[in-house]
C-alpha cells in the first residue's frame, strides 16, 4: 500500500505545493533583512492635512475670511541626520531645532506647519535628507485687523477658536484631507491620494456678515485716532442699522492681526470690547431712564425742576459734573444740560421694582442674543439691593455695568420709534451644497416706548447735539440727535480718581435714522475726559467720512 501511494503521481504534487506554502510563510513572518532595508526606502505614510475652510464674506460679498495655498514641512527621524540640525538655526525656532539635533523616535515629526513662501525657500535650498515638504491650507485675513475681534481666529489645524470662527465652526470646519505619501528610492517623495477626506462631505460652507467693510475701515480708523490723541486704554465702536437691528460695524481697541499667531496669546488685544468689557454708562443712559419715567407717567415733558449744584439723597449725595448750579429746568433742559440732580429727582419717581424692571424690559442685563463668543450681560442689582442713594446713582449711570453692544442696541430702539430689536451681525448662513440653513432678520423682541414718546425723545437728543453737551458731534449738512457720557472708573467698589469712560450715542439723520453709532474711549489720560470733548469729535468724524465717500446712499436695510 505504501508503494501505491508513493509511486502516485499526487504524492509529487501534494509535496510541491507543501514547499511552496512553507517558503510564503517563512518570507511573511521571518523577512530577509535585505528586503526590509528596502522597504524602508520605499515606505508609505498617511498624513493629516487642512483642506478648505468656508469663506466669511461681508455686506458686499467681498472675502474677509479665506484659505490658500501654504507649504507645511515634516521629518522622518528614521532617513534624518541629527548632526544637520544646526542648519536650521535662525530659520526655525531654537526649541525645534534642540528637539531635531539629537536621536528621534518614531517616523514623523512636524517640522514647521503652514509657513510663509520666504521661510519654506530656505528650507528648501538646504536639501537636507530626512526632510519632506507637503501642501497644505492656510487660513487668511485678507484685511488684517479689520474686523478681528468680530472674524475671530482658528488654530493651526484650521479649528475655531474665537469670533465668527467659532460660532460658527461646524458649517466653515472642513475635516482634514489625508495625505498618503510614499517614498522612492531615490528618496523622492510622492503623494498617491486619491481622495482629500476620509469620507466627510466635500467642501464646507460659508457665512456671511451685515458688516460693510468700507464703513468697517472707517470706524476702526478713526478709533485708533481717537485713543491715540487722547492716549486712552481700550476703545469701542458699534454701528447699528435700527431699523432692523443689523450690525453695521462693531470696532474694538486694541486690536490685531489674526494672521500673526504670536498675537493670539495676548488676552488684552483679542478680547472684544464691544461685546465682553462692561463699564458704566454715565450720561449716556439718562435718555432710557427718562424713556422709563414717561411710559410710566411718572414725569411729563413740561415739567421743571430745581437743579442745584448738589442734592443729599438718603445716605449720599448726587453732583452735577459741572461743578455749578443750573437753577430751574425743564425736562427737556435736564437732558439737553445733562444735570445730574434733575436727572436723579426724576428717577426717584419711580418706583425702584418698576425701574428695575423697566431697564430690563430694554434688554440691559440679559443676553443680547448676536451670533458672538463671550458675550458679557452686563450689572444690575436686584431691587431688594437699590437701597439709598442707588437709584439716584441708577438714573445718572452709575450703580450698573452694561456692555457697548447693549447700550448701542438700546438706542436704536429710540430711533427707530421705540422697537427693542435682536442685534444680529450673520446675515446669512449656507451649507456645503449652498443651501440657507440660517438668515439674520429684524426680530422684535419688545416695544419698550410709545412712538410719541421715541420721537419726543429723538428731538430732544437732537436738541442736545445742536444746542447741548453734544455739540462737537454735530454738522451742518446732516441733522444729529445723540448724548454724551462721562462716567468714573469703578474698581473693588471705589470710583478712581482720574480714571474715567467717555461715550457718546447718537444717530442720523435725526428725523428717520439710518445709522446708530456709540463711540467709547476708555480711560483718556491726555487731559480731557468729558464724552463731549472726547468721544463726539470721534462720532463727527466718522459720519463726515461716511457722507464723504457716499456710504448714505442705499443704507435703509430691509428685514
């Protein structure tokens, strides 16, 4: 039997393929050193790359965020010379350098990430071995700072981390692509992707802003003028269409450049002071407290008061800035002069429950609800608390914190005949296949006046730039309505000495208003400090460059 078998012509071929299977396995799990020494030569790497990140446009369509081209270096430790490390020196920063000039495990190492053309061509021109040069995206600003403390800024992997950026980060992230490079023997290396991500939806969305940039320019323009010769500390501007509540320009100081990374670590320049920084209105708020008191007929318009130059109210006093006595007003007057004791007498008319909750109703101390990142609500005591001289404080501006954001929101509502609006600055938002998933609107949140009492309001304030504290704001060819503001620095619960806020709101043209506009310079130390010397010129130049360049034409906003 056992010479059948191998006598039989399968035996020879049961054998063969016995040898053949044993010498594939034995190649598989015990590889000739020669062979694995080349493939080492020849090995392939996934890589992650940024890819396209959406567009942020503004009022116009014109691209204020957008991603291009940019060349991003790595290392492979396992074909790199330590000793080559020292070449990098001055074209890399030294930490890099030290982590390359000695043995390195593993097979990657990101050398230098989205890297401006200058740098990447000194890399380039050493030709060192080890060293490997990919495509990647890169974030841009082509503005700079215009508009940074609004746009935002993302990290080096294309992630929001502030402003637009941010909120808006799942329709503008696109994933990253992966890069699937392979090395010749040559030491060449080719990219052999044939798809950009691991299987996410091609191309992300985009976001568009009711910012116009021209106007945009103007403000922050004459902003950093502003605290320059007034040598201020930080600064605000927010421009607001009121009659739909569309943001029209937002400007904070200091600002800076989005594209400098460096910059992005210092808290001070990247905090939004339109919408994060609270402060004391001042005078600035003395048109919503008198708002307040006629709607609830607590005072009327043809009443007069005796406005001294300082009243005691329970366990303090109220001043008048002017130092002086202004004798008997008229309501209108009160506001008109800026008195201080005949602001506060009116104020103490009203019931502090009803007060309190009137300011409220005109949305201080609550959040605003615009597409924003660290969006402060502002200071307001509870009721139980406006013991004393509190409300007194209260009705001249002091005593409650509130953010330029909602100060501007609030008097948009007397321009536009007492209408309390969402502020919105995203117009518009569309998917990756161009669909509208969000749009901005005139959104009512509620009518905090009479229209008759908006419009006796308006020509009051009106009054105010032509004949008042106000008139540094006002031109000839344009009619003004607005109030200026001086308010003390508080600090751990004292007012400091020589610190102090200037502002002043205002709108145009003052029968149907297209703009309004708060100017706040914070802190001035040149001298003057009063919001009609410091801030008003500020509001004047800006609509005087705005008529100039014929940015009234076409501003009446639809919803």
């Amino acid at each position: 039997m056992l010479k059948r078998f191998g006598g039989s012509p399968w035996f020879l071929v049961f054998l063969f393929f016995a040898v053949l299977f044993w010498r594939v396995a034995s190649l598989q799990l015990f590889p000739d050193p020669r062979v694995e020494k080349q493939s080492r030569r020849q090995y392939w790497s996934r890589v992650p790359v940024s890819t396209n990140r959406g567009f942020i446009y503004d009022a116009n369509g014109n691209a204020l965020a957008l991603s291009i081209p940019s060349s991003s270096f790595f290392l492979d430790p396992a074909f790199w010379n330590p000793s080559d490390g020292p070449k990098l020196r001055g074209i890399l920063p030294e930490s890099i350098v030290a982590t390359i000039s000695s043995q390195m495990p593993g097979r990657f190492f990101w050398l230098a990430r989205k890297i401006d053309e200058g740098t990447a061509e000194k890399i380039r021109a050493l030709d060192l071995k080890g060293i490997y040069e990919i495509s990647e995206k890169k974030r841009l600003y082509p503005n700079k700072s215009l508009l940074s403390h609004v746009l935002g800024f993302c990290d080096v992997d294309d992630k929001g981390l502030a402003g637009i950026e941010l909120m808006w980060d799942k329709i503008l992230f696109s994933p990253p692509g992966m890069k699937v490079l392979a090395r010749e023997s040559s030491g060449r290396t080719l990219d052999i992707s044939r798809h950009s991500n691991d299987g996410f939806s091609s191309g992300p969305g985009s976001v568009s802003l009711s910012v116009d940039s021209r106007i945009q320019f103007i403000v922050e323009k004459r902003l950093d003028e502003g605290i320059a010769e007034h040598g201020a500390k930080w600064g605000s501007i927010v421009c607001i269409a009121p009659d739909t509540g569309a943001v029209v320009a937002m400007a904070s100081w200091p600002s800076f450049d989005p594209n400098v990374r460096e910059n992005l670590t210092n808290m001070k320049r990247i905090a939004n002071n339109s919408t994060g920084r609270t402060y004391e209105p001042g005078s600035t708020f003395k048109p919503i407290v008198l708002g307040i008191a006629m709607e609830k007929g607590s005072v009327g318009g043809s009443e007069t008061f005796n406005c001294p130059y300082r009243i005691k109210v329970a366990d303090g006093h109220i001043s008048e800035a002017s130092n002086r006595s202004f004798g008997r007003l008229s309501v209108p007057e009160i506001l008109i002069k800026s008195s201080n004791t005949g602001m506060a007498q009116i104020g103490m008319r009203v019931k502090p429950f009803d007060m309190y909750h009137g300011v409220r109703e005109w949305g201080f101390s609550k959040p605003p609800g615009i597409e924003l990142n660290g969006v402060e609500d502002g200071l307001l005591a509870t009721p139980e608390q406006w013991r004393g001289v509190v409300p007194s404080n209260i009705s001249i501006g002091q005593g409650l914190a509130v953010t330029p954001l909602h100060l501007a929101n609030a008097m948009a509502a007397i321009a536009n005949g007492g209408f309390l609006l969402r502020p919105y600055i995203v117009s518009e938002v569309r998917d990756a296949s161009g669909q509208v998933i969000y749009k901005g609107e005139r959104t009512l949140v509620r009518e905090v006046l009479s229209p008759r009492t908006a419009s006796w309001l308006s020509s009051v304030m009106k009054e105010s730039v032509k004949n008042g504290t106000g008139k540094l704001a006002g031109l000839p060819y344009v009619s003004i309505a607005g109030k200026t503001g001086t308010a003390q620095v508080a600090e751990k619960g004292e007012y400091k000495k020589g610190k102090w806020v200037s502002s002043f709101a205002g709108f145009w043209p003052a029968e149907k208003p297209d703009y309004v506009m708060l100017v706040v310079i914070g802190e001035p130390s040149k001298g003057k400090y009063y919001g009609g010397d410091v801030a008003a010129p500020v509001f004047r130049r800006i609509v005087e460059d705005m008529f100039q360049t014929g940015l009234f034409a076409n501003n009446r906003r639809g919803g």
